[in-house]
C-alpha cells in the first residue's frame, strides 16, 4: 500500500522559491508548491512504506540548501 504524506517546510528567507524548484526534483515528491503562512513550501510526496518515506525526508528533502525545519504528516483514510 502506498504512503502519502505531506511535508511542511520553513526554508531561509529569500530562499522558498529555489527549495521548491529543488525538492520537485525529489523521487517520490509529487507536487511542492511555494505557500503563504507559518510554512513556505508544502510538498506531496508517495513512497512504498513508512520506512521509505522517511528516508525520503531525512536523506533527500532535508539535506537541501535553504531548509531550516520540516514536519511530516502522513495522509490517514478514517
């Protein structure tokens, strides 16, 4: 079953629009948009299982130039 999930992303000042350019580019990141508010990318993303995905942003997202902190919200079917 495939996990899907939501990364919330603060990146430096001056720096949203490169971080979204350059996580688009991420294997498994589906969409990154550059948002208004308390973030300023949120990027959808799919991966195989848990484990995968965080690998994903602990390996992929995170280690981009410009991130300063990223939350990861799994999408739930209730």
């Amino acid at each position: 079953m495939t996990v899907h999930a939501y990364v919330l992303i603060q990146t430096e000042v001056g720096k949203a629009a490169a971080v979204a350019r350059a996580v688009a580019d991420v294997p498994g990141v589906v969409a990154a948009e550059d948002v208004t508010g308390p973030y300023d990318v949120i990027v959808r993303t799919e991966a195989e299982n848990m484990d995968e995905l965080g690998r994903m942003v602990v390996g992929r997202v995170q280690i981009i130039e410009g991130i300063t902190r990223t939350v990861t919200c799994p999408v739930v079917h209730l």
